[in-house]
C-alpha cells in the first residue's frame, strides 16, 4: 500500500507525466472501450514525446477490435520491463487492475486516472465524476500541448462513445457534445468506432444472445430481468468473456425494466454481473457485493452456484425497488 495519497489537478498529473522516462499504462480487467482508449490514446501521445510506454492489460482484447484499432494489438498480457511511472487507466479500485494489482500496489511511483469518483489506491490520484476517462485524458494531452492527430482523436472518442452509450446515457453533457465536436475535427474515425461497438456483430455474438435470451427470468413484474450465461454456454460456441459485454443491454431495453443484470460465468461457480438502470442506482446494489462503477451501469464479481447467485442478485435489486 502506498504511505501517502495525494489527490492532484490536471496540470500536476500532467507534471508528473512529463517528468518521466518510461512509464507502464494499466487498462482494467475485462476491458471496455474508455479504459481500451484512454490507454491507447494516452500511449501513443506519449511516444510521440520520445518516452517508454507500454500498456497492460489482463484480458485479451478480442479479435473484432484487434481487427479494426491496430494499436489494440501492442497491448501486453504479461509484464515486463522496467519504469519510472505507473498509471492505471479507468480503474476505480486497485482490483480493477486484475492479476495486475499486486505489481502495481508494490511500486512506489503511481497515479490513477479515473472518472468513477472511487477510491484513492495510488500515490497520486487524478478522480472525477466526468461521462468517461477520455475526456481527462483529453484534458492531460492539451496541458502537455500535445499534438492531437487523427488516431489518437479516434481512441479518445471511443472511450466517450462507448462510455455515454453513443451519447444517450444520462451522463452525457455539454462537455461530452463538445469534446466529440473536437474529436471530429482532429479527423476521428467516428463512423468506424460506432460501427464497430454499436453495429457490428459476430455470429459467435449472436449465438450468445440467443442462448442469454433464451434463460432470461423477468422478477417483480418485469422491473428486473435477469440473463446469464454459464461456462459451458461460452464453450459450446467457442466464444470469449469479451463476446459477451454488450448482452445486459438487451435486459435493461425490455420497456418494464427498471434494472437489467447478466451474469457470465467467469470460472467455475465465480460469476461476472454486469448492471444497467433505467433512473434505478445500481451502483448501490453492486457496491453490496464489493463492486462498482456508474449509478445506472456498475458491475460486480459473485461467487456460488447460478442459482444462489441470481436469489443474492433478486433480493439485492428487490430491497432497492
């Protein structure tokens, strides 16, 4: 743990930045497109400086985004090397580093930089509430007068993208509009990020959202409904945990649905619960079970039997509605 925290503005986290040589990036497990593209963006703005960077991640990616963001290809699974600095990207606790949270909690030299508003784990923590972690990113990038080209424009909107729900969660505000006005204008690739996250399907994908719709339960007349996914759902199709991210959408767009939840079998009997709200805090609700995130998209990991899962997950939501 580190003996000191100190919380900083943007100019001191930039500061910071700038005074070191080498420096390792962490995306947080099961990565989603705002901690993917504050990494990446932030990565490549930095080389640009002549500086070492690397960035770390503990899950795979995924071959859809692999195929169309290039620079998602040179993130590491498995750490190496030396450095001056580590930041973890997106990461609202020291958890959410994954099988990299011992490496990172051992350094001396760390800063967060996360817009969940959650805990103070590193040395230096840059926190906000902002719609996603780009935008401080964008923030860092113009105090350090860096040169915004069009692929780092391109990783910066798809973290605010993805993040605001292509611009339709509540979260989204003037700043996001402005900020994707930016983006456009340095030459991101708009069309492809929404394409990719929002459109684009594989039939692996498709198969999984069969197969969760066909186990959904509806609970207090239709206010929670719940879909999961077991291991052996996963292997039948040959898919990956990344395949199944954008499934608890489907739960939470049945026009009743107050919360919607999917659970995906993580490992044996330790299940992934993803949350989404309709003006319902799900954060309180994941927070019970050692999670968090947004108010109305939080996640969690649970362990037992599917069954004594879902009975914690509808007793859980029920005390809340």
């Amino acid at each position: 743990m580190k003996s000191t925290k100190k919380t900083v503005t943007v100019a001191e986290a930039a500061a910071l930045i700038a005074s070191k040589n080498s420096i390792a990036l962490f995306a947080h497990t099961n990565p989603d497109g705002d901690t993917l593209g504050a990494s990446v963006a932030l990565a490549v703005a930095l080389r640009n400086m002549r500086k070492s960077v690397s960035v770390f991640c503990d899950t795979p990616v995924g071959d859809k985004l692999l195929a169309n963001f290039t620079e998602l290809g040179e993130i590491k699974g498995t750490f190496d090397g030396k450095y001056d600095f580590m930041i973890a990207v997106d990461c609202g606790d020291l958890s959410r580093l994954g099988t990299f949270s011992p490496v990172y909690d051992r350094f001396a030299e760390t800063l967060t930089v996360d817009h969940h508003g959650g805990s103070y784990y590193s040395k230096y923590n840059l926190v906000t509430n902002y719609a996603s972690t780009c935008q401080m990113v964008y923030e860092i990038l113009k105090e350090l007068r860096l040169t915004i080209d069009k692929d780092i424009a391109t990783y910066l909107y798809m973290g605010l993208c993805t993040d605001t729900g292509n611009f339709s969660h509540n979260n989204t505000d003037k700043n996001a509009f402005l900020m994707a006005a930016d983006m456009w204008q340095y030459g991101a690739q708009t069309e492809k990020v929404n394409r990719v996250f929002f459109k684009d399907t594989t039939l692996v994908e498709t198969q999984l959202l069969g197969r969760a719709i066909s186990n959904l339960r509806s609970y207090f007349d239709g206010r929670l409904i719940v879909m999961y996914l077991t291991q052996a759902d996963l292997k039948e199709f040959g898919a990956t945990l990344n395949e199944t991210s954008g499934i608890v959408q489907t739960a939470i767009n049945v026009d009743t649905a107050l919360a919607g939840v999917m659970l995906t079998e993580y490992s044996p009997n330790v299940y992934k619960i993803s949350m989404r709200g309709k003006d319902f805090d799900v954060r309180n609700v994941c927070n019970q079970f050692g999670g968090g995130g947004h108010k109305f998209a939080s996640g969690c990991m649970i362990g037992g039997f599917l069954e004594d899962v879902i009975e914690k997950i509808v007793r859980a939501v029920g005390f809340e509605l």
